[in-house]
C-alpha cells in the first residue's frame, strides 16, 4: 500500500559481531517529499526513534540530516554499556540514504 504514517517496515542488515539482525520499524511522521520519521519496535532491547530530513540545496542536491534518539526506559539502563555497539549499527543506515529518499519523493 501507500507509504504513510503507520506504515511498518522490517530492516535485516548485519551486526557489527557479524550475526544478522531484523528490525520492525513504524512510521511515525511522513510529510513527502520532506521528512520520514521512524520509532523501532522490535529487534533487541533498544527502540531508537529516527528521522531523516530532506531539504532540496539546487536542481539535482538535496541535504539530508539525519538523527537517532534512545531514551532508555525501565532495563534499558542496562544497556548503557552496549550503546557504542547500537552506535555503530544504526550509522551503517546511512548508507540508506538514497533509498530514504526514492520512497519520500515517490510519486
């Protein structure tokens, strides 16, 4: 169906240990073509919130800013020590960008 918000998506990439990893995301906000947000609801103790913002520099360049939050609740304090880790797994989503980007100017 259309991308909106509300719409749920599952991610698999590979963990920096090198085991694989699935994530179910929702969409929390989608304004085309500027702005995607996303809150994980499954995949391991962290459910980071993330948005990508999108905003046309010239014809062909857009800037895209994108941010990650995680509040830690209840157990998630435990996890204080691992957050480096979860740092370098949520980075490698970066390399999504252009596909970021493909579904938020879609017509």
């Amino acid at each position: 169906g259309p991308v909106r918000e509300g719409t749920t998506y599952r991610q698999s990439m590979r963990h920096p240990l090198g085991f694989k990893v699935s994530t179910d995301y929702v969409l929390t906000a989608f304004e085309r073509p500027r702005t995607l947000s996303f809150q994980a609801t499954s995949g391991g103790p962290l459910r980071p919130q993330g948005t990508f913002d999108l905003t046309p520099v010239d014809s062909g360049t857009t800037d895209v800013r994108y941010s990650l939050r995680y509040r830690p609740r209840g157990l998630g304090w435990l996890a204080a020590p691992f957050l480096p880790i979860a740092g370098l797994l949520f980075r490698r989503q970066t390399s999504s960008l252009g596909k970021a980007k493909e579904v938020i100017e879609a017509r």
